[in-house]
C-alpha cells in the first residue's frame, strides 16, 4: 500500500492533510490520482500510477517532464496547455482534457484528464491541485444497452479462468438470426428494449455463477467451467425458449438464436484460439440454417477452411477471366439406335496444384457466394462457342447446358442470353438449359417469367435429376419444360427393382402423353441400356456406357469417324 512508499512530507504541507484520505481513495480507483502543493510543487502520485510508469517515487517535483515522454507525441500539447491553464483558474474550476498515453501493454490508448485546483476555504491563495487520469477504454465495460460486461472484459475472466490449473469446459458464443430486421422494422429504441430483455432472459436460463457478456451488436459470450457437450445442449434449448417468449411479446417479433461451443483443453487452450473455433462452430450453426447450436469439430473446421482458401483461388481465378475453368462434354444419344445426339456439357476446374476438381466440390460454393453468375456466363459463352462450331459438323448438334437458379433470379441473365445467341448465330433450338433445384426460390412468379421467356426464345428446358430434392410433379405441373432427366438413383437398380422398372416406365408415358421427352442418364452398361430402350421406350440416354465426359480434342473425333 501506499504508506510504505510515501516519503515524509513536512507537517505544514496541505499534502500532509490529506495523505490519509488519499491513500483511502487511491485503494478504491482505477483512475491515476495526483495532487500537488502548490506552495512546495511537490506531487504526490498515487501507487499505480508510480508502478503503471515506472516513475521513481511517490512524491516527485516535476510531473510534466516525467508523464511526457508517455504522451502520444501530437498530443504533448493539450497537455501542456491543460497544466497552463489551471494556474489561471478559480479555484473549484476543473480543467479537462482528453489525450492518448502509453499504457503498459505498449499501446496508446486515450485517457481523460481533470485537474482541480482548491485550498482552504478561508485562504485566498489556492493551496493544492487535485488530478485524475482516467483510461477511456477502462470505463466502457459494461455495454451501455444490457449493462452486460464487454469483450475486453470477457477476454480477461476467459484468460484467468484458462490459467487456472487443469482448466477444462466450454467457450460459448451467442448470436442472435435477423436482430437487424427488428431494428430496421421498430426502430433503434425499442431494439435496445428488445436487446436489454434478451439478455436478461439468457442470464436467467444461465447457472447461477455463468456470467453473461456482451461482445458485439447481437452476439453474447460466456464460458463454462466443467461443463458437458449435453449440459451445453440443455441451456442452449433454455436459451431458444427464451427466445420464443421475445416472439410472443407481439405477434409480428421473430427472433432466434444460433451458437457455437468450442472446449479447452480438448480443442485448445488460448483465448484466441478458443475464439475462433466457437465462432467457426457459430459460423456453421448458421450456414446450417439458424436456431441452434454447433459443436467446433476439427475436420469442419478444415473443411471451412478448404473451402474459404478455394473461394479465394476462384475469385482470383473469375478476375482473370475464368482460366482455370474448362468444360467437358458428355454424349447424349438416341436411345432408338445409339446415335449421337449431343452433349451435355460438363465444368471442371483445374486446382492451384493442377489437378482436377469436379464441380460438387466446388459448385455449391459458387452458388453460395453469388459466384456462379460470372462463372454461369463464362460456361453459356463457352458452350455456345463450343456447339456452333460443332455443327459445321452435324447442323442439329444439341447442347445442354446446367442452369443454376440462382443465375435464373439474376435480372440480367435472359439479356445476356439473347445477346450471346445473337452473337454467335446459333439456333436457340438447339440450345437447353438444364435446371436443377438445389435452393428454395424465393420469387417463383419470375423464375416462372424466366422459363417462359426461354420458352419463347426457343430455348429448351429440361428439369435435371428429376425425382430427387423438389423437381417432382408438382414442380411439372407449374413449370413448361420440354424433357425431364431422371435421377441415376432411379436407374442404379433398375434391372432388378420392380418399383424402380415401374415408376420408368410410367413416367416416361406420363412425359410422353403430355409432349415431354425423357433423358435418362447414368446408363453404363449394355443390359439397362436395352432394358430402357425396349421396356420403358425412353427417348435419349446419356452414361458411360455411351461416352464419358470429354475434353473438346477427344469429342471431337466422335465427328470425324
Ligand atoms: P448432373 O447435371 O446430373 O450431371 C451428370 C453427372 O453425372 C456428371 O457428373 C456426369 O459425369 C455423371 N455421369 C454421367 N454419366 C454417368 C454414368 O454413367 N455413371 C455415373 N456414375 N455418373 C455419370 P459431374 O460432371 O461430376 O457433375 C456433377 C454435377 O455438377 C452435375 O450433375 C451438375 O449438377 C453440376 N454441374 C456440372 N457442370 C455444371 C455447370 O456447368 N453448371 C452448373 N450449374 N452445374 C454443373
Ligand atoms: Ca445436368
Ligand atoms: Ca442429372
């Protein structure tokens, strides 16, 4: 304590006072207290304010030169000034002002400084000046809207509690799905209200003696000493109640919350560390579709990161212009006698290392990142070359080319199509679109307008893995399409399943009777072959049986037999 440093100071100082309230004052606040004599100019300096700088005694004669090699260097002269001006004031005056010191962590950081000046009341002269430094970032810990203590503070308690001896349990952080919609839609006031009663909310579901923190606009931390994968569980299903109660509050409020939890030691055992993997978990609860909690795995983890680094790369890939992309082509034939009728052509990409990758490795990403547009119209471009350059071979050469819905909700998708076709002076007839759904549309009456408006251009559609996820026949009911492809897992076991034989043969009289075409695909050998072609009268085929997906020099020779 301060006693033991405190230098005797002469009886009649207004020092000598007030040491004993200063030192009890001292022992209760953070901020950096001084006082000087103003008679004397001697200073007395609290303790943490002598230890955080390093000075060399409690009592010094010169703060100015000692604090100023601290002081960020453009801002010597607010202080400077500050310690002028408070010669000038009445005493009771307070002269404030705010500048950036060195902390002992070897940041700047901005404090506020007070300075008072006073002396006894029946004295004119002014006796002393009283001083308080105080860190800005020390004071804003608690967040101002649910009081909860902030990240800095989190980062803190996390540290001590992992420097405790065999530490173990669980980082959690919380996010809450769409809180900026509840903002948007009512405003930031009752935002903050909804805010405030969602943290207490949580705070109540949580043990006793978890404390919950703020870490920024939506999102709480807290983690949980010995605590088990279920118990996580349990209190996350709590917090989803909690949740629900926000919704009832009025009808049209809609909240939920997604989680992330990492363990340590298991998983690691540093605050940064530990961090990361609990938002990567929260990261992958959200990608998963909200509204629950995920556990950090490593091999998700690596995975994540596989796919963020393969992002990257195709990034710099789409701005080079596509290089690293090329397309296969795959041969449709008659299923009469064989002949060829087309192709579907197929996307490969070639990894840094120059290996090979298949597009469902790396498709749903492009979809997922929006990526698939520019990369949607380098393959039309690319395809439509390819096909009229193959009919000076074969005038009615058919290509087919897979549409991702997502380029389908792109508005300007139908011009850049009708500009490619007109470029290139190609048939659209002997163009068709391959559609997948892979997605949930949220604007179906467009996406309707689209398929239409290809219709009218001339292009064909097919709905690609009929029988799988929603192209089903509710999908053919609403949407006009010109050939249905039928999943390969209808086609696996089809010498030996009756209902797969069945459902064949039904569908294709079905997509007959109503003027469609049926494609069937993943035909590899010579018995299903004619199985389709006798049985079920279906009208193309495409597998390996007739050709594998290949490069434009390989398919080409098909031509020139
Ligand atoms: P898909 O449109 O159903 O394409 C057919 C897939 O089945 C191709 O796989 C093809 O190589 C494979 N396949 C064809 N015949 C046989 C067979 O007899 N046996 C077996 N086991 N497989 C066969 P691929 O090239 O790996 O493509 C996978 C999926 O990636 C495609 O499924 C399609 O959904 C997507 N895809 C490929 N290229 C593109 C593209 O340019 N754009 C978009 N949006 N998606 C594409
Ligand atoms: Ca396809
Ligand atoms: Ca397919």
């Amino acid at each position: 304590m301060s006693t033991n440093t405190t230098p005797y100071i002469g009886e009649n100082s207004p020092l000598n006072k007030i040491t004993a309230f200063f030192s009890a004052l001292q022992s209760s606040a953070e901020e950096y207290l001084f006082v000087v004599d103003l008679n004397s100019k001697m200073i007395l300096l609290s303790d943490n304010f002598m230890k955080d700088f390093d000075f060399p005694s409690n009592m010094v004669d010169d703060l100015d030169n000692l604090l100023m090699p601290f002081i960020y260097h453009e801002d010597r002269e607010i202080f400077e000034e500050a310690m002028r001006n408070v010669w000038t004031e009445d005493k009771g005056k307070t002269v404030k002002c705010e500048f950036r010191l060195l902390h002992s962590n070897g940041d700047y950081g901005w404090v506020n400084l007070s300075i008072t000046v006073g002396g006894d009341e029946f004295k004119d002269q002014p006796e002393f000046m009283c001083g308080v430094i105080k860190r800005l970032d020390k004071i804003a810990k608690a967040d101002y809207v649910t009081g909860l203590l902030r990240r800095s503070v989190f980062y803190n308690d996390l540290t001590d509690e992992l420097e405790k001896p065999n530490a173990h349990g669980a980082v959690i952080v919380i996010t809450l799905d769409n809180f900026n919609v509840i903002t948007e839609t009512y405003g930031h006031k009752f935002g903050d209200g909804a805010l405030r009663q969602i943290a207490q909310n949580i705070t109540n579901v949580l043990p006793p003696d978890i404390r919950l923190y703020k870490l920024d606009g939506y999102s709480f931390g807290l983690f949980m000493p010995d605590a088990m994968p279920e118990e996580i569980e349990i209190i996350f299903a709590s917090v989803q109640l909690c949740m629900r109660e926000i919704r009832n509050v009025e009808d049209t409020i809609y909240c939920t919350a997604s989680a992330g939890a990492a363990f340590y030691p298991n998983d690691a055992n540093d605050v940064t560390t530990l961090m990361r993997y609990a938002e990567v978990a929260l990261e992958i609860a959200r990608q998963k579709g909200r509204d629950q909690i995920t556990f950090f795995e490593k091999e998700t983890y690596d995975r994540w990161r596989y796919d963020i680094g393969m992002q990257n790369t195709m990034q710099n890939c789409i701005a080079r212009g596509c290089e690293d992309f090329f397309l296969c082509y795959q041969p449709q034939v008659d299923a009469k006698d064989g002949r060829l009728l087309g192709a579907e052509a197929l996307l490969r990409w070639y990894d840094d290392d120059g290996s090979v990758v298949a597009p469902m490795q790396f498709i749903p990403m492009l979809e997922k990142s929006r990526m698939i547009i520019p990369v949607g119209h380098w393959i039309i471009e690319n395809a439509v070359i390819m096909a009229k350059k193959w009919q000076q071979y074969m005038p009615d050469f058919q290509m087919s080319i897979n549409i991702s819905l997502y380029q389908l909700e792109e508005r300007m998708f139908y011009p850049f199509v009708e500009d490619c076709i007109e470029r290139h002076q190609i048939d659209p007839h002997t163009i068709t679109f391959e559609l997948t759904e892979t997605q949930n549309v949220y604007d179906w009456e467009f996406v309707n307008k689209q398929f239409s408006a290809f219709h009218d251009l001339g292009i064909q559609i097919a709905m690609d893995d009929f029988g799988s996820g929603y192209s089903n026949l509710a999908f053919l009911k609403n949407f006009r399409c010109n050939i249905i492809k039928i999943d390969r897992a209808f086609i696996e076991d089809i010498l030996t399943s009756n209902f797969d034989q069945n459902l064949i043969r039904y569908v294709t009289m079905l997509c007959h009777s109503i003027g469609m075409q049926v494609v069937i695909e993943g035909v590899e050998d010579e018995a299903t072959y004619k199985f389709l072609r006798d049985e079920c009268k279906v009208d193309q085929i495409q597998g390996f049986y007739f050709g594998y997906p290949e490069m434009e020099d390989v398919f080409v020779k098909r031509f020139k037999k």
